[in-house]
C-alpha cells in the first residue's frame, strides 16, 4: 500500500506521540499538537485506513 502525504504525516506523528509516551494516541492529540490541517474526524479515518 503506497500512503499519501497525508497518511504519512498522520503515520509519523502517531509514531512519535507513542515513543514519546508509551501510550495509545488519540485523533484528538494528533489534530492539536501536530496541527495538520485536518479535523480529529479525518484523523481517525486515516488512522483507519492505516490499520487496514
């Protein structure tokens, strides 16, 4: 699976927010700490896709 720009943005700061805090990451924290453009919705669809 090729992921686009976005997926990966996404992907990467999921990965750092777990290394960070060894904790599940939220859409929600995505969308206020990495500021990406996209809503928590689009987050969590992504983050779907991802899990795919």
């Amino acid at each position: 699976m090729a992921l686009d720009e976005r997926k990966a943005q996404i992907l990467s700061a999921v990965i750092e927010e777990y290394v960070k805090t060894g904790l599940p990451v939220g859409s929600r924290a995505i969308a206020r700490r990495y500021q990406l453009g996209v809503s928590p919705a689009t987050i969590r669809n992504e983050m779907g896709d991802l899990e795919e």
